[in-house]
C-alpha cells in the first residue's frame, strides 16, 4: 500500500464537513465546517413524570444551534 506523508497541515476551528476546489480556478479551494451543538438536558431528580413530559414539551420547541464557516484557501505549489 502507498503511503502518503502530509507536508503541511492546518488545524480549523470546527472540524470539516465537505471540501471543493474551484473548477475555474484550480489552485483555490474552500473548506466547509459544520457543528450542531447539542441540547442542554435539565437533570433535576425531584421532578414527576408529569413535570419531565413539560419539560422534554419545551426543550423540543426550541432549535439547536449550528455553527459552520468557510474556509478559501490558496495552493501553491506544496504550500497552502
């Protein structure tokens, strides 16, 4: 099996979801990141079931949050 050896690495923000180089522009492509944070669960250990049926009623109407960026990024030669 071939091995390849990085040269050079970045490390993003949030971790990456798609890459797409330029069609026009080869030398030119953009890194896409993606996070969907997760919702915050009440762990109260007095409540009835009742109360808990309330509870998961509300937290499902609110939505989660998601943060993603764009990333361009330039290559030339090895260097990015």
């Amino acid at each position: 099996m071939t091995s390849i050896n990085s040269t050079q690495s970045l490390v993003l923000d949030l971790p990456p979801s798609c890459i797409e180089f330029c069609p026009v522009a080869r030398d030119y492509l953009v890194v896409g990141t993606y996070f969907l944070e997760k919702k915050e669960q009440d762990a109260s250990v007095g409540d009835t079931a009742e109360d808990d049926d309330e509870k998961s009623g509300d937290a499902d109407k609110k939505p989660q949050t998601r943060t993603g960026s764009l990333v361009l990024l330039r290559v030339e030669g090895d260097e990015v």
